[in-house]
C-alpha cells in the first residue's frame, strides 16, 4: 500500500526538537520486550513541555510516587519489568476515573518549584508518560516480528499455533495511555516524546496483522481455535490503539472508559456500550485552541489516516464473512476519522485520495449477509441497534468528510453510486419488510403482533429464531430521525436541522460554504429521494404503507422539506436547480404527496425524538390543517411549494402554479386537499401578483380550476341526494350521517373557493375578464356552477360583467355571441334537471333585461341571431302553480317587451316564429292562465303593445301591432271568467234564497 506520510500544505508552527529518534528502546525503563536499562535522562525530561508534574505525597499519588521511585531505583531487568506493571496497575486503578482540569487552577504548589505542578490534577509527569511511551515502542517490534515471521503456506499458517504472546502487562500499558490522553498537558508530551510516531506505528503493525489473520478464511474456512482467538485479541488491541488516537485529536475524548467495553466478549448493555465509544460530556480545557488542528496534522502526516481506514476495511471484510468483530472498534474507528476531516479541505481531499469515501460508503449498507432473510440465525436486540447506530455513525462522517468539498461530492455522484448510496440507507427498512412477508407467507413460522396500545415497547415479538426481531416503534422513530437529519446535514449544520411547520418563521443561515457546493448537493439529494421514495412506494399494498416504512418514509419527506426551505431561504438561486432537477414533481406525486401519511406518525416522529421543539399538528398546518384529509406532510408539501413560488428572486413562478394545478386536478376526490390548494393558489395570487396572472393566463388556471369547481358541484349534488334518501336510523347510521354532513360541507367550501379564486383573479387582471369572455371553457364552466343556488347570484354578476365589456373587436362580437348562446342554452338545462326551474328562469330573464340595457340594440340583435325567443317562449310550455306560474308569465313578457322595443327586424323574426298576432304565444297563454288573468298580466301586454310601460294618463301610441289581437283575446279571457263567475254567484245565491 502507498502510504501517504505527510500533508505539506497544512500549516503547523515549529516545535521544539524532540527526542523521539533517540527515545526507541536504549533510553528508558523496561517493559514487556525488555525495555532500556535505565531511567530517562535529566536533559529530556527538561526539555519536556512545562509545567513539570510531580506526584504529590499524600494519597493514592503518594503510593504511585513510592512504586515509581522503586521502578527507578530498580536495576536488574527483570526487577525492573515488574516494578513497572506493579505501578502500571496501581496507576489505572487511581485513575481510572480521572477527568483532567485546568491544570493553572487546580494545583497544589505549596514546596514546589515555579515550573513544577504538584499534584495530578491536570496532568502526569513526563518521566512516566517517556517510559510508556518506550513501551509502546516494544510492542511495535514484537507485533511487526510476529507477522514477518508467517509461512508462505496459508494452510500451514491456519494449522501453527500463532499465539501473539501478548501478556496482560501490554495491554495495561495501553489501557494506561487511553488515560494518560485525557488531558492536554499529556498530548502535548505525548507528542514531544514522539508518541504520535510510535502509536501509528503499532496501529500499522496491528492492522497488518489482523489483515494476515482475515485472509486466512479464503484458504480455510475451518480455523483453529487459536487463530480465532488471536483475532479477538488483536481488535482488543486495536481499540486501544485507536482510542489513543482519538483522544490525542479530539478535545472531546471518544472513549474514557474503554476497558469496560474491551472486558466483555459478547455484547455490552447499551448505556454502558455508548459510554465507551461516544464523546465524553466534559471538555478538556484547551488554552491554545491551534493544538487541535496541530495533534491532527500531526496523526495525518504520521499515516495514521490511512491505517484508519485501512482498519475499516479489514473490519469490512471481516463481516462479510460473517466473523466476530468488536463493535466498540469500528464505532473508536469511526470516531477517530471524523476528529481528522471535519471542517478541513485539505484533509477531505486527502480521505478521498486513500479510498475513505469508498470504504464509508461501504458501511452503510447491509453489514454482513447473516441480516438477510435467506439466514436462519439470531441476531439480538442490542446488536441490531448497534448496526444501525453504526450505520447512522457512517453516514455522519461520511457527511463530514463531504460537506463544503464540491470534488468530494462529486465523487459520491459518479459511477452508481447514488443508487449505492440510495439503496445503502434503507437497507434496514426493507429488510424488514422482507422479514415479515417470509413470516406471513410461511406458516411454520410463530406470528407476531404489534401492541400499537401499550405504553411502552410497542412492538413485541413471541420467541423463534429469526435474522431479526421487530423494532419497537419509539427505536425505529428514533433511528428514522437519525437517518433523515444525517442525510440532511449534507445541505446545512447539525445544529440547524430541525422540523419546522410551513407555519414557522424561518430565518435566513449565513454559512461559508460555497454556492456550487450548495447546488451540487441539492441535486444529489433529489436524485437520492427519486431513487429511495419508489422502492417504497412498492413496498405498497393498495394504498398502504406498512408502518415501520411510513414511519421512515414521512420523517424523511418532512425533514427535507424544512431543509430545502431552509435552503431556498438563504440561497433563492437554488430554485432552479429544485426545478431541473424535478422536485416538484417528485413531491406530488404518488410516491410522496398522494401516499397519505397518518398525523399520528408524524407526532410520534416529532415527539419522540426532538420534545424541545415538538409541535401541535393544527397549528404546524396553518389554515390548511381545518379542512378535512389532509395530513401534515401534504400540508408542508403544499406550504413548501406556496413559500417557493411566492420568493421575491422568482420572477417567473409558472414551474410551481403548474405542479400546484397539477395536483389540484389529481386530487379532485379528496376535497380537504382541493380545498387546501385553492388556499394556496390565493395566497401565491396575493403575494406575487405580477408573476402569477402571466403565470395563469399562461397554464389557463381559471378554465382548469373552474373545471374542478364543477366537479365538486356534481359531487355535491349527490352526496345532497344521498343526504335526503338517508333518515333517522341506528348510531352507526347517525355517525356516517354526521361523517356525509361534514363532507357535503368541505365539498361545498371547495366549490366556493374556487369560484373566489375566480373573482380574485378577474378583478386584479386588467385583461382578466376579456380572457374568460374569450375562453369557451370558462364560460361552459360558470354556467354549470349556476345550478348551485348558493353560487347563483354570483354567477350571474359576474355574467353580467362580461357583457358590459365593450365588443372591440370582431373577436370580441364572436365571444358575445357564444355567451348569448351559452346563456340561452342554460334555460333549456334549467327545465331539464332543476326542481326549481321557474325561480331559476326568472333570475335568469332579470338579468337578461339588464343586459339588454347595456347597449339595447346590440344585445336585442345578438339575442335574436342566437334564437332568443324560441328559448324564452318554450318556458310556458310547463305546467306550474298558479303563483309561481304568474311571475314567470310576467317576466317572459317583459323580457319579450325588452327585446322587441324599437326593433323591426327582431319584431319580424319574433313574428315569423309566433305567427301574425302572436298566436302561438296567444295559445300557450291562454292555456298557461287557466286562472282568472290579472291585471298585472294586462299591463304587461299594454307594456308589450307600446314597447314599453303603458300609462293611462299619458297619449301613447301603439307600436307593435301584433299584440292588439293578443291583449283582446286574452281580455276577452279575462271578462268571460269574469260574467260566469258573476253568474255562478248568483245562480248559487237563488239556489239558497229558495
């Protein structure tokens, strides 16, 4: 392997010459490889960094200061070898514990020199840490000798006894460092002794020989005993040496108590397994913060980075033959690497040059093949939880050795390796599934349930073995949390991710990272969202999700909503990559926002993980949340899609009204969700008034959107028809009453919304109105909308509006006159399908009379060329009661009167298809008023006659000649029921007077 041993371009301030060539194995006490015959000399440890530590004299440092002075006043070797592992372990015994303080304010100086520290309460002396650095010094030799010494026969290597002979003594040496690395003091020594050098030394020689032992299992799969024994003990040594390493790098140390995790050989409870591997709650004080950035350039150009990861592929390739790894080694290594490239360019690229995004990226996937199915063996609880922390683990240092790197990124896009990456992350989702269908579709195996009304583990498994058992749903929300903040910190800081309702204020983030970065990784992510969101999808039976995947798929959906608010907020310039890259049609789609996610999941998401910013799901939808099927996640996609194209950088926001108005079409069954998006397209009309009426005229919104409106009216209309043939009945009965009532209310909400986007829009646009009266579909759409009584009214003033337009053009006579006949059109719908036909043809004849007073002879003539009369005459072809019935006479003549005044040639067509003296209205008259006539039907053929309003008082003159013999038959109509019901009063007067 080429082993990288510097980085030249990080810059690190000189140090003091150090000892450390001349340190090895003459210089200092003995040890396990038999050490140096004397103690250090006077010149180096002056030349240690200050202050100077000493024991103090009382307590356990009195007796570790008595055994150290024995250790030096000890001359014969083997003496000496034993005086120091007596001290070694006294020393871990005292110190077990120890968390190290400012070493300028917590020491005792009294009878001590101005360099000198009297007391451990911040550090060691030098002396012991330049001896058990020599040690490690000797353990290096003896590693290196043993695995230089294997035959070339593999087969005769798996058969010799290979012990390492590696005593107790060593590994407390080590275990002793792994506290002599708590403290800064110490690292600094550490250091100066060359104790990095030596360390990654040993870390090389152990990594090679686990490496030699992992390859003898392609040469025999059937090891001895004490091969597989000296693999275990070697990841024993491993984690050791690694976190030394970690805690040299990171101020925050990764393990302070690792001898708990080594000492177990199976698996260690989980409080006690994390304490081990996760970073300590205590920081070290650090007087000069460089001193980080100093241990790391120093571990890098040691090689220890790349013996890092070498160590997780060996790790690798250990488990996917399916062999015992220590985890609390892969979780030090992992921990180790991340202290190396975070926030450091140059040490990304150099990760990325040795392989390390590769190998990362091999850890999030299926961690060795006894997790799937096709395997019968058990993997416990405890274990199955450290996997898919590791996983989560993996996937943050992966983020850390990416983020602010666009070439790093780039790597991660080329080659496949976004489905690698895709299919990595939720391998743990569907394995399950897997699982559960084998266990449905196998009858031999036990059935399990989920107690979804428990309190505590809500999941519970009955006893068999199996590849996994069920997750509870409070592990699983929280590792589905884990998985989504980790795949959305590639676009922000850790600290900055959080869920946040549409409803939240969102501020904007000021990071250094560059634009091209930004833009790379949303592209990425959404390629990694079309990637993952289909495969659920499929995991679908009909339109359900099973849980453990919904609980995945909404916390993913949510957090990267919020995300790519956040991001869009700080960055507006990103639109366009959302859009290229087909956000929103991912979003609304099947695979995301028609796939309904229950509100009680995503309480759970929320709740059980993030309580400081857990929210109420009513008010995280805003207004949208009162209307009916419509969850949180639609709420935000809708929310999300409104803050988009209302952005004051959106200067053209039709990408975002179209997937809007698509979606709105798609989902005209649910009429919460209609509702809802009405809503937004309100708000997008109010806040980005300009972008969005090009936007409209452009998509033909108000055509599409009235489209939809009646639908939601034909849909009412049967449920109100459901409503009536439904009666009193049983409780079951009453509550789907109550669940039609309230859905008859939504729909009836939805069509009224979408007729005030209408309005809304005719009365911002200054063309608004020309285009519906030029729009056929427009048209056809508001005349359906007048069968809804509450919409009547409405309908017709805004009617009305478009024939005050004035007609400018030949194109605009052409749209005049399909309104006129769409208009007359709706008489003849009115009488086939209304109960209330009469109400509804008075309304429409008013109106028709305003109309004609706009512009009288123009709408008398385009009337009449659209066969106004046939129309409004056939109305008394009905049978009515008698009062209603005598309204709508009136009205027909009037209207009549209004469309004959002064025109001949509309007078000569009424004429033509009446007959001379209007004898077809004379007849239908005469059988309509089968009642005494009234004087207000009089007047009304006098009005009629004279092409206006008859008055007595006044000369008038008769103006439409074919009305005289209409008035005279039915006057004669009128004084005939007249005589014979004076004559059947008095016939029935003599009757009785007899």
């Amino acid at each position: 392997m080429n082993i990288v041993k510097g980085v030249a371009d990080l810059l690190r301030k000189s140090t003091p010459s150090s000892p450390a060539a001349t340190s090895g194995g003459g210089a200092g006490g003995g040890g396990a490889g038999g050490g140096g015959d004397g103690s250090p000399s006077a010149d180096k440890l002056a030349a240690a960094p200050s202050p100077r530590v000493r024991f103090s004299d009382s307590g356990e440092e009195g007796v570790l200061n008595t055994l150290w002075q024995k250790y030096e006043n000890a001359i014969d070797k083997a003496e000496k070898k034993k005086s120091l592992q007596v001290f070694v372990l006294h020393f871990i015994q005292a110190f077990k514990d120890w968390e190290p303080h400012q070493i300028d304010q917590s020491v005792d100086r009294e009878s001590a020199p101005n360099d000198t520290v009297l007391g451990c309460s911040g550090g060691h002396p030098s002396e012991v840490i330049l001896i058990l650095v020599q040690e490690i010094t000797q353990l290096t030799s003896f590693v290196t000798e043993i695995g230089s010494s294997c035959p070339e026969s593999s087969a005769n290597l798996s058969e010799q006894s290979t012990d390492l002979g590696l005593s107790t003594e060593v590994l407390t040496v080590l275990e002793c460092f792994t506290i002599v690395t708590r403290s800064v003091h110490n690292c600094r020594v550490f250091s100066y002794y060359g104790g990095v050098q030596k360390v990654i030394a040993l870390l090389k020689a152990a990594v090679v020989k686990l490496k030699t032992l992992t390859s003898l299992l392609a040469a025999d799969e059937q090891l001895s005993n004490k091969t597989v024994e000296n693999m275990r003990m070697m990841q024993k040594i491993l984690v050791y040496i690694v976190t030394i390493i970690s805690n040299f790098m990171d101020l925050e140390p990764a393990a302070t108590r690792i001898s708990q995790a080594v000492s177990t050989t199976v698996h260690t409870p989980p409080n006690k397994y994390l304490a081990t591997v996760t970073p300590n709650t205590t920081r070290r004080y650090v007087p000069d913060r460089n001193w980080q950035q100093k241990a790391i350039v120093s571990v890098m150009e040691a090689g220890g980075v790349n013996w890092l990861v070498e160590l997780l592929r060996v790790i690798r390739r250990l488990n996917l033959k399916e062999q015992w790894t220590d985890l609390s080694l892969h979780f030090i290594t992992l921990y180790a690497l991340r202290s190396t490239i975070s926030e450091n360019t140059r040490a990304q690229n150099h990760f990325r040059s040795i392989g390390g995004l590769e190998v990362l990226l091999d850890g999030l996937g299926l961690p060795s093949s006894k997790f799937s199915v096709s395997k019968q063996s058990f993997v416990p609880s405890d274990e199955r939880s450290y996997i898919l922390e590791l996983q989560i683990l993996s996937l943050e240092i992966l983020r850390e050795a990416v983020f602010g790197n666009v070439n790093n990124l780039q790597f991660l896009c080329e080659n496949g390796r976004i489905h690698k990456f895709a299919n990595s992350i939720c391998w743990p989702a569907f394995m399950f599934q897997e699982f559960n269908q084998q266990k449905f579709l196998d009858p031999q195996v036990p059935n399990w349930k989920i107690d979804r009304q428990s309190t505590g583990t809500s999941a519970t498994l009955e006893s068999f073995p199996s590849p996994v058992d069920i997750l509870d749903t409070t592990e699983w929300n929280e590792y589905s949390v884990k998985l989504s903040m980790a795949l959305c910190s590639f676009l922000l800081p850790p600290n900055e991710i959080r869920y946040c309702p549409g409803a939240t204020v969102v501020t904007q983030i000021s990071l250094s990272i560059s634009l091209a970065y930004w833009e790379q990784c949303v592209r990425w992510i959404i390629k990694i969202l079309s990637t993952v969101f289909p495969c659920i999808k499929a995991c679908a039976s009909d339109t359900e999700l099973p849980n453990h995947i919904m609980i995945l798929a909404n916390s993913l959906q949510n957090y990267m909503l919020c995300t790519f608010r956040k991001v869009l907020i700080s960055a507006p310039v990103l639109l366009k990559s959302f859009r290229e890259e087909g956000l929103w049609d991912l979003i609304f789609s099947e695979k995301i926002f028609y796939f309904g996610s229950s509100e009680e999941c995503i309480h759970q998401i929320v709740g059980d993980t993030q309580n400081d910013h857990s929210i109420d799901a009513t008010e995280s939808t805003g207004s949208k949340s009162n209307l009916a099927d419509v969850n949180i996640l639609q709420s935000e996609a809708i929310s999300f899609l409104e803050f988009a194209a209302t952005l004051n950088e959106n200067t053209n926001n039709l990408p975002e009204c179209s997937a809007l108005l698509n979606a709105l079409e798609y989902c005209t069954n649910s009429p919460g969700l209609v509702g809802a998006i009405l809503k937004s397209f309100h708000v997008i009309l109010q806040l980005a008034t300009e972008q969005t009426l090009a936007s409209f005229k452009s998509l033909d919104v108000l055509a599409r959107v009235l489209k939809v409106a009646c639908l939601q009216a034909q849909e009412l209309r049967k449920l109100n028809c459901r409503d009536d043939l439904n009666g009193n009945g049983s409780q079951p009965e009453n509550v789907q009453m109550a669940s039609l009532d309230e859905r008859i209310k939504n729909t009836r909400r939805c069509v009224e919304l979408a007729f005030h986007l209408f309005k809304e829009y005719v009365t911002i646009s200054d063309h608004g109105r020309t285009l519906v009266l030029h729009n056929l579909n427009c048209i056809e759409c508001l005349f359906d909308l007048f069968q809804e009584e509450n919409l009547r009214k409405h309908v017709l003033e805004q009617v009305l509006a478009l024939y005050r337009l004035p007609p400018l053009s030949s194109q605009d006579h052409a749209a005049k006159l399909q309104l006129c006949a769409k208009y007359l059109e709706t008489f003849t719908r009115a009488k086939e399908k209304e109960k209330d036909f009469a109400e509804l043809s008075i309304d429409l004849l008013v109106t028709m009379r305003e109309i004609i007073l706009i512009d009288r002879v123009y709408y008398q003539n385009l009337f009449r060329n659209g066969e106004c009369f046939l129309h409004i005459v056939s109305l008394l072809n009905v049978t009515f009661d008698e009062a209603v019935g005598e309204q709508l006479v009136l009205n027909v003549l009037q209207t009549l009167t209004e469309l004959l005044a002064g025109n001949d040639e509309s007078k000569a067509a009424f004429r033509m298809l009446v007959g001379v003296g209007y004898q077809t209205l004379q007849s239908l008259l005469l059988d309509f008023c089968k009642w005494l006539p009234s004087r207000k039907l009089l007047d009304a053929l006098l009005g009629m006659l004279v092409d206006g309003t008859f008055e007595v008082d006044e000369k008038t003159t008769i103006k439409n000649e074919d009305v005289i013999i209409l008035f005279l038959n039915v006057l004669q109509k009128h004084f005939a029921s007249a005589l014979w019901a004076c004559g059947r009063t008095a016939i029935a007067q003599g009757v009785n007077y007899k």
